[in-house]
C-alpha cells in the first residue's frame, strides 16, 4: 500500500514541478526580452536606461529599466523568487521520492557501481552541494569579470559532471543528475546572489545611500548564466523518457553537445530581442541544426545481430520476458517500489509482447534502459535474442 501512495506523491510533485517551472522560466524568459528590447529616449528620467512599450491582453503596458535603482522605492515592490525556489523544491523532492525511494531500481546500476543505498544517496547529495561550491567558487575568481571566459569554464565543469556521474550511477540517474546540478546552480543563483543583492539594494535607498553598481553587475552575471542554461536543463530533465540519449557509452558527449545546442538557440533570441539582424540572427538554426543531427546519429544504437543459424522459439522469449520484464509489468507487479504496471504496460504473454514489441525493442534492446538498473542483470545475448524474435514478427 505504501507504494500507492508513493505514486500520488510522485504525481502531485510532478504536477508542481511542471506549473512552477513554467512561471519561473516564462518570467525568466520575459525579462531577457524585457532587458534586451529596452529603447533609450531622450524624456527618460535621470538614471533610466531605457523603457518598452507592448501590448498584451487587451491592454498597453509602458516598462522603464533603472541602471542602479530609483532615487526613492515605491510603497509595492514585486519579488520574482518563489517560482524559481518551488521549482527548485519541488524537483528535489521528485530526485528523493523516484530516485532515493527507489535506488536500487533507478539510481543503482551494479555494472557500474556497486554502491549501497546509503553510499548512492550520500554520493548524489554530496555532488549537488560540491557542484554549487565550485560554481559559485568559479564566478567569484577573476575569470569571472570576463563572462565568455567564465563561460567556457562552467560549460567544462557540466561535461565533467557528465563523465562523473556516468562513472558512479545508472545511465538515466547521470544525465538526470546533469540537470540536476546545473538546476541547483540556476536557483542557487537567485537565492544567494540575485535576491540578496536586491535587497541590499533597496536597504541602501531606504536608507538613503547610493546603492553598490558591483551589486547588480554581480546579479546580472548570474542572471546571464540562468538564461543561457535553461534550455538544456530542460532536456535533460525530459530525457528520462528516451532511453536513446542516456544510454550511449559516453554521457559526456551528449551534454556537451546539450548544452551547446541550448546556449547557441539562446544567443539567436537574445540577440533578436536586442535588434540585430543580419548574420548576427542567421547564423545559430543552421549550426544548431548540424549539432542536433549530428546528436542523433552518434547517439543511433548499432543494429541487433544473431548468427545465422541461431532460431529462436516462442517459449524461449516467453522466460526472458517473464524474467526480466513482468517483475514490473504485470497486472499486479512484485517489483518492490511498483504499485502498478508503468505506462499501463502488461507483459505476461506472447500477445503482450507481440503488442508491445516496439516499445520493448526501443527499452530493452535498442538501448539498455530496462530493465532498470538492469537489476535483473540481463546479458547482451539475452537482448540479441528477444530483438530477433520481435524483428521476425
């Protein structure tokens, strides 16, 4: 009963997880546009570094950008924080509830690391906290004054992360990880830097000082970094579900290109936003597009092949089936941690099979997602074979 239960939770938090990243990336997204798209004027008050002009919902809206801070703070003020902290707990609490609950299924792979629950679960929240001092260590050092520099080094530090992990966990635990640390980089930044910052600000022109420049140079080298690393977040937390891009022999290379990919379609919105045109806006789809294709065919799994004279009979699938697969995907499963068959998928017989067999061959012998973990320690042979029974129906 415990595992119903952990499913409800599983879904809610998911739930919230979705509804908060979208709030805090959709304002995220807006105030690059908002930051980039503002215009000078010569009516603008002392301080100001630009207004916008939009429309939106039936009504006009008329934004101004203060370089430092207004001579004096209204009576409301708005904080954009509590979407990126939710985001940020929520997602947490999903890592705990799939991949803590469920180590030995989800975070455990025994042909990687034998690892206890106990050294996983330590080695995963040791490498978040680490992964913050490191980034937060890198910005504060000189490098950090050039933003391409300091750029360079963050993007090294992700594709180390990325070689780490896959040394020490499952394939789908790595590249979640990933995401992982680099999302806690992200919130990091807002919590410790961005908001702080703010608000010494504001106690400054309370207090009727002038406010730090350095102050909001700071947040705004943080801010950079959050808008160019939201998208390949967001594909390392939606790759769980496509087994074909955690389950190549290097992880690494794949972030690499990730996260280059995502930076390189950033750069074509920011410098829209800002008005260039010209090569400056044409150059990124094409070489994204590249980068994605070549993605694609490295990450290509090699075609199934059994020797010639080797025939495989329907009772011989029907025990591998029933030994790796219907642990989980059965009506009512005895794999601990399962309450019910994932994605509503049964495979007690050869017609489940025979049904499913797309999706079997994508999961189990394509790639070597399932079975999870491969805690039933299915051999290479043992995929071969069930890939020639599925090609030949």
């Amino acid at each position: 009963m415990a595992d119903y239960w952990i499913e409800w939770v599983s879904l809610l938090l998911r739930w919230l997880h979705v509804i908060t990243a979208i709030a805090w990336i959709g304002s995220s997204f807006y105030f690059v546009w908002l930051d980039l798209s503002l215009r000078k004027a010569e009516h603008l008050p002392k301080g100001v570094h630009g207004e916008s002009w939009s429309v939106h919902g039936g009504g006009f809206y008329h934004v101004r950008k203060y370089l430092v801070a207004p001579e004096a703070m209204p009576k409301e003020l708005h904080w954009f924080k509590y979407e990126s902290y939710f985001t940020w707990i929520s997602g947490f609490s999903l890592l705990v509830v799939t991949y803590y609950w469920g180590a030995q299924v989800f975070l455990i792979d025994p042909s990687v690391a034998d690892l206890s629950i106990q050294q996983a679960v330590g080695l995963s929240l040791g490498s978040l906290a680490a992964g913050w001092i490191i980034y937060d260590g890198l910005c504060k050092t000189p490098a950090g004054k050039d933003l391409r520099v300091l750029g360079l080094l963050v993007y090294a530090v992700v594709v180390l992360a990325a070689y780490g992990f896959s040394e020490i966990f499952s394939s789908r635990a790595a590249l979640l990880h990933v995401g992982a640390l680099v999302a806690t980089w992200m919130t990091g930044n807002v919590f410790f830097i961005i908001i702080p910052n703010q608000k010494k600000v504001v106690a400054s022109l309370n207090q009727g000082k002038t406010p730090d420049p350095a102050l909001g140079l700071q947040a705004k080298q943080r801010s950079t970094h959050n808008n160019y690393l939201t998208l390949p977040v967001l594909f390392m937390m939606l790759s769980n579900h496509y087994p074909m891009t955690f389950v190549g022999e290097d992880l690494w290379i794949l972030v690499a290109l990730v996260v280059l990919i995502g930076a390189i379609i950033r750069d074509y919105f920011n410098a829209g936003h800002a008005g260039a045109n010209g090569f400056r806006v044409r150059w990124q789809w094409p070489v994204a597009s590249v980068l994605v294709l070549t993605l694609a065919f490295w990450a290509k799994p090699p075609s199934v092949a059994l020797e010639a004279s080797y025939r495989i009979n329907d009772n011989e699938v029907q025990m591998l089936v029933t030994t790796h697969c219907t642990g989980c995907h059965a009506a009512q499963p005895t794999t601990p941690g399962f309450f019910s068959p994932p994605k509503g998928v049964i495979l007690e017989t050869l017609a489940d099979v025979e049904k499913y067999k797309q999706q079997i061959y994508a999961q189990s012998v394509a790639s070597r997602a399932m079975p999870p973990g491969n805690m039933t320690q299915m051999t290479q042979e043992e995929r071969e074979i069930l890939g020639g029974w599925i090609e030949n129906h």
